[in-house]
C-alpha cells in the first residue's frame, strides 16, 4: 500500500487504481513530524484481551489470522497459538513513531478511475501513512500445573498493575516478584517486532534495555523514517459524490468477538492434537478383525501397592508366607528407595501428623528463602529402645513396592493376617507421647529392635515410644503388637 492507491474494505484487498498520480504527489506531501514514543504493558488472560490491548478490530485480527493480510509485529503475535491455561502472560507494546506523510486537501485526483467498475477500484484510498517502528513482547510466567498458575497470577496481580508503563523503573517490581515466588515458574519471552532487536532479550532485565534502546533501531531504517506503520483510509466517495458509499455491517462486527474466540479454540485444539494425533499406534488386521471365537473373561490382577518397612533399609525378597491363611507368594518385592524416619519436632505447636520415609542422599528442596514467622520444620524422628529407654536411635525405612496386589493394610493388636492376606512384616506399635501435634502410630519392625543402643539425640527430636494398651481379658497393660498384610485377589480365583 502506498499514499493514493486504492483499497477494498469488502474484500480486503488492494484496489486496481490510482487515485492520485505520484508525479503530482512527489514533492508535495504534508509532512508532520510525530517524534512520539510509547511502552505498556498488560496482564492478559484471552485473546480478546490482548487484541483490544494492540488496537486491532474483530475483523483485521481474524483476517490477520486466517493469513488474507500480513502484518509484522502484531501480526506475528495474534498468529501464535499458544495454550494460555500453561502461563501467565504479560504482553509489551512499544510504538515508535517518527512521520506521517499525507495528501494535502488542495491536491486534485485523477479521473480516469471514476469511469471503471466500483468493485474493480474499490471503496477507499489511501490518504496518509504513518512511519516509524512497532515491538511487540510477550513475557509468559510458565506454571507446572494450573494451581500454580493461579499462585503467579495472585502474585503478578500483587506486585504489580494490570496495566502500566513498562521502563526500568517497573524493575523493582520484577525482582519482588521473583522473591516471591521463588523459582515457581520460568520466564520465556518472544519478540515480534518490525525490525528486530540485534540482541534478543533472555530475561526481563533485557527486554527493558531492548525497549528503551528501541528507538535507535528503528532510526537505523529508511534515513531514520523507520517503516509503515498505519495507513489512513478515506472513502472514495468523498472524492466523487455519486461514488458507492461503504457502510459496515454493524450487527456483523458485534458478533466477530464471538466469532474469534470460538475460532481461536479451534486453532488451539488443531495446534495440540496434530502432535497427538501423529503419536497414535497404528491398528493391525489382527487387532480390528472380527471372529467367532468365545471371549474368555480373566479377574485382572492387582496394579500393585506401596508401603514403608518402618525399621528396615531392605524389602524381603519375597513377601512371607502366612502360615494361618496357608498362602504363599511368588512375586518379588522390589525396594524402592530407603531412607530414614522424619516428622515433625517433639516441641512444635504445628506441622504434619505423619511420618515420612525420606531418602538420606540429595534431598530436592527449593531455594532459600526468607524465614517465615513461625515456619513448621521436618527432622529426624528416632525410637526408644526397650532395653535401655534412656537412649534412642534413627529409623531406618525402605519403600516396598508389591505386584500384583490390590491393597496393603496395618493391624494393629494383631499378629497375623486375615484368610487370604499375607504377611509382609511384623513389629511393634510406636508412637510419640510427648509430642504437642497429634501424631500417627507406626508399625515399626521388630527386627529393629535388635541393633545396639546409642546415645540419646537433641532434645527436640521426636521419639516413639511402644504403645501400651489394656482390656478385658488381659493380665495388666500389654504393650500392642502390629502386623503389615497385603492381599492379592489372584487368592479368589477358582
């Protein structure tokens, strides 16, 4: 397009005329210095948003998408089909304008374009053109799951404004962000632009340099007028009175919102289920064809279950056999990970309840951060041996994965299993008594019992004791025995 040729708005398209000669425009354009620079940026979460942030009509940003016009910078943006349920966005605009060049009043058109068919020339022309540079950024926050999501858009939403200026002074706000949420998400930033930065930014600090040095790119093209940016469209009907005068459709426009998100879903649903679609085994013959054969119906085993050998570094390499239940197994118990007993300290007024199996070596834990008020803290949880209670020592654990079973529970007061269970490990019924958090009972192996005692550890380590209970029939207060079953349905199979 170019000052004094012809546009469809119908069709949008180029014209087939000229309405001003360009010898009679060479020399004689209004030229309106603009100098003008502007930077925002805004918290977008739909399509529709960013659109009216970068002042694009319903029906240029469809146009644009589908491919009929080529635009650099915002073009490049609204084409993009990311899933925006995977980040928190904030879209840059930096508009640079240097000159507008326009047709002055006094000049007069050709004629020999009024002579030809209106849907040949078509309804408008070009009357003035705006020159300068146009970058476009977009700075998505990347979440590993939705509810993250939501915790950097709170954020986002906190430290900073839905909308501002985007200059170095909105750094501070960046950096708090960042303390914040201490590494939650990963900053991935792409820039479409009308020309594009030498250096593309990698973090924030980047593109705010890359923004504010943006106009000195842009004085690097065309003697410094930079590229077109708008053009001004003014009806051919001004300029012949019994010309066809274009009027949009109003009722049309309302519904292109509409229009627009639904179609930017199929975009997006087209964008990730091509890559799906391409990872799909292929059916056989065998597999489709159909046949006369009886199908033959088998009870589906156990996916397999998980449970801690609390006091053991090890899992059997079997599971045991019971001898009440008169079952034995076959299936290999597989470790893991082992580790040592950890919960919350014996003196806290808050944390979790139970105890966790936690690998010794090379804890995956987050950044440090700012030691909250009254944090609630996980340590070493060690058990009083019964011969010398003075003293305690660690937990050793070891997760054991069982094949094959359905389900694996802890009986307390028992020591054997039920008809049809096995019995993975016996032990005895532990506790903390002096714990102000209310605590879970553990079944903790007996075996442990058999390693040498060792010196009594900090004070605010948590220690479990045997627990004690009484009832009807027994002789004074017992100390309660646990078993560890697992049951496997292949039992019930006849």
């Amino acid at each position: 397009m170019y000052l004094g040729s012809t546009f469809n708005l119908i069709k949008y398209q180029k014209g087939n005329a000229d309405v001003f000669d360009q010898s009679t425009l060479e020399g004689n354009l209004q030229v309106i210095d603009r100098s003008f620079t502007r930077s925002q940026y805004k918290l977008v979460e739909t399509s529709t948003q960013a659109r009216e942030f970068l002042d694009i009509s319903g029906a240029l940003s469809l146009r644009i998408k589908k491919g009929d016009i080529v635009v650099d910078g915002t073009g490049a943006y609204l084409r993009d089909t990311a899933n925006r349920q995977k980040f928190v966005e904030l879209l840059v605009r930096v508009q640079h304008e240097t000159v507008t060049e326009t047709i002055p009043s006094h000049l007069q058109p050709k004629t020999d374009w009024m002579s030809m068919a209106p849907e040949t020339v078509g309804t408008h022309y070009v009357r003035s053109i705006i020159y300068g540079g146009e970058l476009i950024a977009s700075l998505r926050l990347k979440a590993n799951n939705r509810e993250e999501r939501e915790i950097i858009k709170a954020a986002v939403s906190a430290n900073l404004q839905l909308t501002g200026t985007f200059d170095l002074n909105a750094n501070g706000s960046f950096d708090k962000l960042r303390k914040d949420l201490a590494g939650m998400y990963n900053e991935d930033i792409k820039v479409m632009a009308t020309k594009s930065p030498s250096s593309p930014p990698q973090t924030v600090e980047d593109l705010m340099k890359v923004v504010a040095n943006y106009p000195k790119e842009i004085s690097t093209i065309n003697n410094g007028k930079g590229k077109a940016l708008k053009a001004e469209l003014y009806p051919l009907s001004s300029l012949k009175a019994d010309y066809p005068n274009y009027l949009p459709n109003s009722a049309i426009n309302s519904l292109l919102n509409d229009v627009e998100t639904k179609y930017d879903d199929i975009r997006t649903v087209m964008h990730e289920i091509i890559p799906w679609n391409n990872k799909r085994l292929e059916s056989t013959e065998e597999e489709d064809e159909l046949t006369k054969e009886p199908i033959v119906w088998e009870k589906p085993d156990g996916s397999g279950a998980v449970y801690i050998n609390w006091g053991s570094e090890t899992c059997p390499t079997t599971s045991s056999s019971d001898l009440e239940s008169g079952l034995s197994s076959t299936a290999a118990v597989s470790l893991l990970y082992s580790g040592r007993a950890a919960g919350t300290l014996s003196k806290s007024w808050a944390g979790g309840r139970n105890f966790e199996c936690m690998k010794i070596k090379e804890p995956k834990i987050s950044k440090a951060i700012n030691t909250q008020p009254k944090p609630a803290y996980l340590d070493a949880v060690e058990y009083r041996t019964l011969i010398e209670p003075e003293k305690s020592r660690p937990i050793p654990c070891a997760a054991c994965m069982v094949p094959e079973t359905v389900a694996v529970k802890t009986l307390y007061a028992q020591t054997s299993c039920p008809k049809n269970w096995r019995k993975e490990y016996s032990g005895i019924t532990m506790a903390d008594s002096s714990s102000n958090v209310d605590g879970e009972f553990i079944c903790l192996n007996k075996e442990v019992f058999e390693r040498p005692a060792e010196s009594e550890a900090g004070v605010n380590t948590s220690k479990l004791n045997p627990v004690w209970m009484s009832c009807e029939k027994c002789d004074g207060e017992k100390i309660v025995p646990c078993v560890v079953c697992s049951y496997e349905n292949k039992s019930q199979i006849e």
